[in-house]
C-alpha cells in the first residue's frame, strides 16, 4: 500500500471513528435515561458489574486478539492468500475453546454472583440477567477470528459503518421494550440477539473482501511457534491492564453497593466519552510514530514526542477542567440532583480522567516502541497494587476511595518508572524534564478550576439553557488561558494548521 493509500485509509478511519463515537454517545444519554426512568439505578449498576466480570473473563484470551491481528500484516502485505486463510483456520480452532473455556469459568461464578453484587433489596432474576450478558461475550469470541482481517488491513471504517447502523437497531428496540414492558431480560436478550446480527454481517463483510478466508489450510509448525513466541510476549500485558480497569465495580459493588455503581456508571462514561477524542486522535499517530522510532535518530524521536505532549497537555486542560465544573450540574439538570456524586469523589473521577488525558502520548510511544515488554512486571504490580489499596481505602472513604486508589496505583508504578526507561532507551535523555512539564500542566489545571469554581459556585444551573451558557463559557476561559501558556508549543502550531487546512479547503 503506498504512502499516499495509507494516509486516505487513515483519514477515513478517523473520520468513520469520529461518526462513531458521536453517533455511540447521542445513543448512550437516550438509552440510559430511559433506562434509569423504568428500571432504576440499581439495575444501572448490575450492567456496569457485569461489564467488568465479564472484562475479566475475556482475559481468557490471553492476548491472542493483540497476535493475531500482527500475524496477519505481513501475510497481507505480501498477498499471500494460503498463509491468510491458513491463519484464520488456526485462530478459528483458538477461539473456539476460547469460548469454551469462557462459558465455564462465566458458569462456575454464577452461584458467587450475590456476593459481589452487593443490593438492598433482592434481585430474583439476577443469574438470569448474568446468563444474557455472558452470552453476548460468547458469541464475539465466535466470530472475530475473521473480522479482526478488517482491521489489521486499516479497513477499520467498514466495522464502524457497521456499528452505527446496529447500535440505531439496537437502542429503538430496547427503548422499546423498556417503554412497553419494563422488563430487563427483553432488554439484555434484544442486546444478545442484535450482537449477533452486527457479528454475522462483519463476517460476511470479511468473507466479500477475503474470499479465500473460508479454505481450510493448516498453519506451519513454525508459524505456530512464532505465534505463540508472540502471544508470551504480551499475555502479561494483558493481565495488568485489564486487572488495573476491570475491578473497580466489582470492588465497588462488594464494598459500596450495587445502587452507587450505578450512579458512578453515569460519570464513567461522561469521562470515557470526551477521552474517547483524544484517543481516536492519538491512536491515529501510532503507526506513524512508529516509522520515526524505527528511521529517525533519539533526538527527532524526541522532538516529535514534545510536540503531540504540548498537544495533549491543551486538549486535557480543556476536558478535565470542563469536566471537573461542570459535570455536577449536567447530571442534576439530566437526571436530577438524587443522581450526584459528592465533592470528593468528583475529584477522584477526575484526577483519574486527567491521568488519562496526560498519559496518551505515552502510551502511543509505548506501544509503538514496544516499551511495555520491559516494564510488564511494574504494570502488573501496579494493577495488583490497585486492587489491594482500593479495598483498604474504600473501607475508609467508599467510592472516593476505591477511585484514589487508582490514582495512587498509576502514579507510583509506571508513571514514576515507565518514563524513565523511555526517555534513557529511546531519547538519550533524563525524564527530569517530563515530570517538570506535567507538574507546570498540572498546575495551570488546579489554578483554572479553582478560580473558575469558585466564580460559577455563585450560579445556580438549573435548566439546559444555562448549562449551555455555563459550558460555553468554561470552554472559552480554560481555552484561553490554555492557548496564552502554549501558544509557542509545537503542539499548538499543529491544531492550528489542521484548522486553518481544514478552513481552507471548506473556502
């Protein structure tokens, strides 16, 4: 694929990327205030618990998704045909016991179901409402040996057309069903069946671009051990991280209760939405990071990361401080004030959401370079680490707790450790000068929203009207105050030639 393809497959992807998640988030306030209208938070909050037992058992995979789809670039490149289909048929016998091993693991948890989810009053149907959920993990297992092609070819943008279409289908049906009979297995089971449907159609898709996916053939003994070679590499990885996101409402539903995961649910995904912006953006970079790690000598590796961490510090002054003043006011005027969460637990969501804003450079590097080979046991002491704090402090200070306990956990396992070895392999540099620029960035973040808090706590928002009024002016002041400290970063320079290309070609 030439250079110029590359670039338009990229584009497209992010375009389709953008249309996704603008289309997924409209999608997720209709549904979820419908939703929390006829079933309530408590049922809420079983959907996020079930999300993240179930994110646990997908570890079942042990990073074969991450392998597979790096097995399948060179085949591609090359065009060859056998190798591909030779591939698929391997991955088809993977991820069928894969599935297999899920449905008994997810099995064997059903009668410890009450003691993680933690409810004021009974739930009778709560196995039943488990079940429904372990199915729809099941099925993608079954399919997605052939639709991962799509993405390891940057065909990404075919998927997401896909998803767009299925989440319309799937969010009408289940405001539906909650409309008219207020039953959540009709809801949990159209969600199952609607799964499916966007899985089988994904196949076909694969099957219509790669025709010769559907031959059996049989994988080289050496391409076996390549494989797995490959998947050793990354099965701790994949441990840590899903250890580090996977347990927070779980822990919260043991220790706080099941009816304020619901209601912390509501601010997760606010956070994870507007994080979604800037990782669209920033995984966009990956592929071409990596051509500069592999031609370009430490100091223009450098360089190149300086100037998208300029970028990223701007982007996460404007989200965190936005988010931090306002989302309060948002959930009382959507829901209502019974919905909030108090002071101190808004200030953990957020100083875990400006963790995440800071990091995406790094964790682009990181991937890029292959970085978290080296630093997997660190991650993988930090997730545990995670874990035990969020018990000890949630018994102290509940949800906010078991929040800063995350904080904690990433700020004194690779924050403080990955940093380094990136700047000393990979820049010839110290990191000194890394953490003096968060510090600086951190800062200017704490000043604006405190200033900024204490101005609106004069106000009283109470309609959409003046939330809208009330955002618009904290995007405007923290974009400025923003744009006055970086407006000389080559971070700036790069927003604003993508805006002034995108004026010009509009004109």
């Amino acid at each position: 694929m030439s250079k110029e393809s590359r670039t338009k497959q990229t584009a497209k992807n992010m375009t389709w990327g953008f249309a996704s998640q603008f289309v997924a988030m409209v999608l997720s306030f209709v549904s979820r205030t419908v939703f929390i209208r006829y079933l309530g938070a408590e049922y809420l909050g079983i959907n996020s618990v079930f999300s993240d037992v179930l994110n646990l058992l997908s570890m079942a995979d042990l990073g074969f998704n991450t392998a597979m789809a790096y097995s399948f670039y060179k085949p591609l490149a090359m065009k060859d045909e056998k190798k591909l289909a030779a591939l698929v048929t391997f991955y088809s016998n993977v991820y069928r016991i894969i599935a297999i091993s899920i449905t008994v693991i997810g099995l064997i948890l059903v009668p410890f179901l009450r003691v993680i989810v933690k409810t004021e009053t009974d739930i009778p149907l709560l196995e039943v409402y488990y079940l429904f959920s372990l199915a729809g993990v099941i099925i993608s297992y079954l399919f997605v040996y052939k639709t991962t092609i799509l993405t390891a070819d940057q065909k990404n943008y075919e998927l997401t057309s896909i998803n767009i279409y299925i989440s319309f289908g799937k969010t009408f049906l289940q405001i539906l069903a909650l409309v008219l009979w207020q039953n959540y297995i009709v809801y949990l089971a159209i969600g199952v069946v609607l799964q499916f449907i966007r899985n089988l159609i994904a196949t076909r898709k694969a099957e219509k671009y790669y025709p010769y996916i559907k031959n059996k053939e049989k994988l080289s003994k050496e391409d076996r051990e390549s494989i797995y070679k490959n998947l050793r590499s990354v099965v701790i990885y994949k441990l840590s991280n899903t250890l580090f996101t996977g347990t927070d409402n779980i822990i919260i539903s043991m220790i706080v209760g099941i009816g304020i995961a619901g209601l912390y649910s509501n601010y997760l995904m606010i956070s994870q939405k507007l994080l979604l912006v800037l990782q669209i953006i920033f995984s966009a970079l990956t592929a071409s990071i990596g051509n500069v790690i592999a031609k370009e000598n430490s100091q223009k590796r450098y360089e190149v990361f300086v100037s998208i961490q300029s970028l990223s510090f701007i982007m996460s002054g404007v989200i965190t401080c936005g988010f931090f003043l306002v989302i309060n006011d948002f959930i009382t005027v959507w829901l209502g004030a019974n919905f909030t969460l108090d002071f101190l637990t808004v200030v953990a969501i957020t100083l875990n959401t400006y963790l995440s804003c800071i990091l995406q450079p790094f964790w682009v590097y990181r991937d890029a370079t292959g970085l978290y080979m080296k630093t997997k046991y660190v991650s993988l002491a930090g997730s545990i680490l995670n874990i035990v704090l969020s018990v000890i402090l949630g018994l102290w200070l509940g949800l906010a707790g078991i929040l800063l306990a995350t904080v904690i956990s990433r700020l004194s396992s690779y924050f403080l450790y990955e940093p380094i070895v990136l700047f000393k392999d990979f820049f010839d540099k110290s990191a000194t000068g890394y953490y003096t620029s968060i510090a600086k960035n951190a800062l200017i973040a704490l000043a604006s929203c405190v200033l900024l808090k204490l101005l609106l706590d004069r106000f009283t928002i109470d309609s959409w009207s003046k939330l809208i009024v009330e955002i618009i002016f904290i995007g405007l002041v923290v974009s400025v105050i923003y744009i006055i400290f970086y407006h000389n970063t080559d971070g700036f320079k790069m927003i604003s030639n993508k805006v002034k290309s995108f004026i010009k070609k509009r004109s």
